[in-house]
C-alpha cells in the first residue's frame, strides 16, 4: 500500500509527540569544551538540502572542524515538520565529524514549537547530546517587546508557558529566539548564546555553518 503525503505528515507528528516526553530540560552534562553549529539550506531545484555543521572551541571561539552533507529531500515542505527534511544530511555530516562538540546549537527551535520539539529537541533525543534552539523568527507563542541593550530578554509564551527567551544578544539589534532542545536548562542556553554571540547578532556556531551552507549552495549552482 503506498504511502501517502498525508500519512508522512500524520506519522511525523505522532512521533514528535512521543520524542517529545524524552526531552530533558536541566542540565544534564559535564564539561563543554567544544560547541556546534547547525545549519540547513535548500536547493529546490535538484530537490536537494546541505547540512552543515561547524565544530568551535567554546572558550576562544576558535574554528576547529567543518563539515557538510548534501541528501535528496526526502519529507514535504510542512511548517512544524522541518526537522524532517533536515535531520538526514545533519545527521551525516555529524557522523563524519572527528571532534564531536559537547554541545548543539540549532539555527532553529527546541521547545518552542506547536507539538514542543523542533529541530534542536530531535536533534538531541537522537545524538542523546545538549541543545539549544536558537531562531532567528518565532515560530509560536507570545511576548512583550525586549529593550534595545545587549542581554535584555522577555518570556516566549505559549498558553502562558514560558517555552523560551526573546533574547538581544547585541545592542540595537532584532533579538533571536533561545528555547531548550535537550539535555540543558532555558537560563543556561541562554547564558550560552550569549558567549557565543560576542560580536554579533548570531551565535558564532550559527554563523560559521550559515557561510558554510552557502559556499556549498553556490558549488551546487
């Protein structure tokens, strides 16, 4: 019997509400010595998705190893069922990593998200590692307007949950959205976004595998 789009989508969604309760939201690891950035881009018009991923001393920030693999999509485009498409090449491009990082995090959402696990959340269950959603738009929820200096934050809610941080990591800058994907508390990812993001807007984990993704995508074209 053939598996329809419907049926993918329905599926998905199941298993997010089961991954879900495997999410654990303290601070559960050692050490972190090195740290991660995730990125995805697509190229529709060979139905292909990159994956990056950049591995960083966490301590000076220092790029340590890249990597990146290019999959066929595989899952339709649905809002809240990204993590579909772009768990496969960043899997992959984890699985060649000689450094593996002692943390993730995501250029996307953890908890804050419909059914409470996006990308970071399923990336973490898998790999059983620390991550942190780190979005540049919201997906979901509510919050009060943030003020303008680096460090100010408000409470990313749904149903009067707190899910995430609105948080500005740079003066005079739009704030990015920090939820909890696994294995770490919301104040601590927030402490780590903020390490990572001394310069700019972007953790640096983010922004190493965003240019990494790109030079691959121009390669592709």
């Amino acid at each position: 019997m053939e598996v329809t789009v419907t049926d993918k989508i329905h599926d998905a969604e199941l298993l997010q509400a089961t991954l879900a309760k495997q999410v654990i939201t303290h601070n559960e690891f050692n050490s972190i010595n090195t740290v991660a950035g995730v990125d995805v881009a697509y190229h529709e018009q060979s139905n292909q998705v990159v994956g990056a991923i950049s591995v960083l001393d966490a301590n000076t920030l220092e790029l340590l190893e890249t990597q990146i693999s290019i999959e066929e999509i595989s899952f339709p485009y649905v809002p809240g069922l990204f993590s579909f498409r772009e768990l496969p090449p960043l899997l992959n491009a984890f699985e060649k990593l000689t450094i593996k990082p002692d943390l993730i995090v995501c250029d996307g959402h953890g908890i804050a998200h419909p059914r409470r696990f996006g990308l970071a959340c399923h990336l973490g269950v898998t790999l059983n590692l620390p991550t942190i959603g780190c979005a540049k738009t919201k997906l979901i929820g509510d919050f009060l307007p943030v003020e303008q200096t680096r460090g100010q934050m408000s409470d990313l809610l749904i149903n009067k949950d707190v899910v995430g941080k609105v948080l500005r990591t740079q003066h005079n800058v739009k704030p990015v959205f920090v939820s909890i994907g696994h294995k770490i508390s919301l104040d601590t990812a927030v402490d780590w976004v903020l390490k990572l993001s001394p310069k700019y807007r972007l953790p640096e984990t983010t922004r190493q595998a965003d240019q990494l993704v790109n030079k691959t995508l121009k390669l592709i074209l």
